[in-house]
C-alpha cells in the first residue's frame, strides 16, 4: 500500500523541470521532498495532485491511477498563500471543508478543535489579511487538513515561521501521523526531516539522486566522517597535510574532518601513534541531512524556472 511515482517526465517549452522520477512513499508514512529552489519539487507534487500532468510516466496511489482518486482524499498546502485574504477565517475553512464533502456539523467540530489546539480561536472571526504570518500558515494547514484527506502534501510549510510556531505546526504534523495520514512534504529546514521523516527523496535538476530511508541515508554517507581528539594537541596542523583528508570543524571537544570515500579511517590513528599522539577520542560519525545535502547537491546554479514550477 503506497503512493508510487513511476519514472515520470514533465517539461514546460524547453525548459525540463522532472526526468524519470520515482519514488515510492509508504501509506501512513512521514515522507520529506528535498532539494535546491527549482529543482522540480513543486512540479512533482502537482502532478501527484493531478493539477499537471505527467508527459510520460505513472503516478499510482494503492495501485490506483492518482487521476481516479477522489479530491476529497488530498490536502495540499501550497507554498504560496492560497486563501481568501478578505474573507473570515471561520467562513472560509468551513466553505473549504463542505466544498470537499465534509458536513457542516462535522466541519465545525473539527474546526473547533484545532483552533483551540493552535491557540487562535479569537481570530475565528477575523479576515484572514489581518492575521500575522504565522497564524495565517496555520489557518493554511487548517484548510488542508479539515476535511480528513488521507494524503498530505505540503511545500514549505515551515517557512518564514518563528520558532514557537514552527514547534505548534511540527507537532500538528506529528499528530496526523498518528491518525495514520500519508505525509508528504518539501523543506529546507533538514534538521525537522532529519527528526520527523521515515524516508526521503532528494532531487536535483528534476532527477532523484539520493532516495531511501533517513537511517539508510545516513549510514551510507557515513564512513568518511570522523571526529578526533588528541591530548595537548588541539590543533593537530598535521591532519592538512594529509592526502584525502580535510579538516571541516575544530571544536573544544574534538575536531571533524572528512575523508575521501577510499580512504580507511585507520590512517588517522595510525598517523596520530606514529606521531607520539594520545587519543582521547575516536569515531566514525554519520552525517547530517544538511552535510548530504550539500555533498550531493552542493551550491549548483540551477536554471531558472517559472514561479509556478519552482
């Protein structure tokens, strides 16, 4: 039971903003879209909404064309502000959850709920223009998730948010985990993929170039990252004059540096005794979503794109 993106293909004039995609994103799980601005995450998640449609390719959900899928069973939180900017808060969620089938009675009960679980039941009858920003994002995921939809699909729904908001909102997304939603959602913010997804996809110039499981992700990149500490050796000059190595931070506690991938970690230890050094610590360490990222995708200048295929 999955939504599976199949070898999909998307292109406006020229300009090809997704080559042979696939993914597959498991029912009930928590799924993060990575990748640089323009990469082809938006135009990705508009074709799984059927808003575009693929040039070749298939999108199944459960083994059932997307295309079939009844609205009512999506939510989407587009980057962009999608709202009625003049009119009330509480008129416009219950018109958008009526409009995708739920009853009015059960749409003001569900209302009710989550205004009180963000905090912002005084603003019920405020226009949505006169809200700040934050509160506006969250009315945003209110009118994704009122109806019950069973798959989520969000970009950037974390951004420009403080702090204390991004901390409500993640904690919203958590709880329509445990109501089993399938969640699919693009960021920049890696550090909230790395704590909340199961699996990810990062794509790059349309392509995916790392998919998998977080866990898998990681220790894949993981061998030629290692944090040392010698004693009354800080600094440690030598570790730069070392072919493969580089030095990439030096904290009190340690220093990380990385290794060219065949390269055995064991030349560092053995360069360390031969030098008369005393090794206080030693480990390999997995590295960050963020160091992947910019491993694998690095500061590329991408060809720029139409707003709408961002």
């Amino acid at each position: 039971m999955a939504l599976v993106v199949d070898t999909i293909n998307k292109s406006f004039g020229k300009f090809q903003a997704v080559k042979n995609l696939s993914m597959e994103v498991k029912e009930g799980s928590l799924f993060g879209l990575l990748g640089s601005n323009g990469a082809g995450k938006t135009t990705t998640m508009r074709m799984i909404l059927d808003i575009f449609r693929p040039d070749s390719g298939h999108i199944t959900w459960n083994g059932k064309d997307v295309r079939e899928i009844p609205r009512r069973e999506l939510g989407y939180l587009p980057e962009e502000r999608g709202l009625y900017s003049k009119m009330v808060v509480e008129e416009q969620l219950l018109f958008l959850a009526q409009l995708n089938g739920l009853s009015k009675h059960d749409a003001k009960r569900e209302l009710d709920e989550w205004l009180d679980r963000f905090q912002i039941n005084a603003n019920r009858k405020k226009k949505i223009e006169d809200l700040s920003k934050g509160n506006q994002q969250k009315i945003q995921f209110l009118a994704t998730i009122l109806h019950n939809p069973s798959i989520l699909i969000m970009d950037e729904p974390f951004s420009g948010l403080d702090p204390v908001n991004a901390i409500v909102l993640k904690d919203a997304f958590l709880e329509m985990h445990r109501r089993g939603k399938t969640i699919i959602f693009s960021t920049h913010q890696l550090d909230q993929v790395e704590e909340m997804c199961e699996d990810i996809t990062i794509i790059n110039k349309g392509e995916a170039i790392v998919n998998g499981s977080v866990r898998d992700v990681r220790r894949q990149h993981g061998r030629n990252i290692v944090r040392l500490k010698l004693e009354n050796d800080d600094e440690v000059p030598w570790l730069d004059t070392l072919d493969g190595v580089h030095v990439t931070r030096r904290r009190q506690d340690y220093i990380e540096l990385q290794m060219r991938s065949d390269l055995n970690p064991n030349v560092i230890i053995e360069e360390a005794l031969r030098r008369g050094g005393i090794i206080n610590r030693f480990e390999l360490a997995e590295p960050s979503l963020t160091d992947i990222f910019i491993e694998r995708v690095g500061k590329i200048a991408l060809p720029d794109a139409p707003v709408a295929i961002s």
